[in-house]
C-alpha cells in the first residue's frame, strides 16, 4: 500500500487541507527523504519527511500507511 505524498501529509495533519498540502510541498516547505520532490510521489513506510517552518526543521519518520484522516485527538 502506498500513497501520495500530498494526501499522506494531510492525513496526518501537517496542513489543514490537502490543496495547501500541494502547495507547501511545491514550494518545497516538505522534503520527502532530504529531497525536494512533487506532490504526487508515492510514499512508503521508512521514508522521512521534512517540514521547514519558521527556520525550524522537523523530521517525521512514517510507520504506519493509514486508510484514512488521523482525529485531532490522535495526533496531539
């Protein structure tokens, strides 16, 4: 199972939507493995994801492909 980079980043709410999703990352805010990538790359478990924002860089390693969007809740 895969996804796309832009749905998986607003599945587990990095944006608020997914249009800002495939904006952020064409902007190349969201690296997907250290390297500067399109929306619609596929992502599987292992890669790392990088959001620069605010001259702060985290770092996310993906686990776990979901089926769909994360709760508030779960994320926090």
């Amino acid at each position: 199972m895969s996804y796309r980079l832009d749905k998986f980043v607003w599945c587990v709410r990095l944006t608020k939507t997914r249009s800002q999703a495939t904006q952020v990352i064409g902007k190349g805010k969201i690296r997907l493995n250290q390297a500067t990538v399109k929306p619609a790359k596929e992502v599987k478990l292992g890669d790392d994801i990088q959001l620069i924002q605010n001259n702060a860089t985290f770092s996310f390693r993906i686990i776990q492909l979901l089926n769909k969007r994360v709760g508030a809740k779960l994320v926090s």
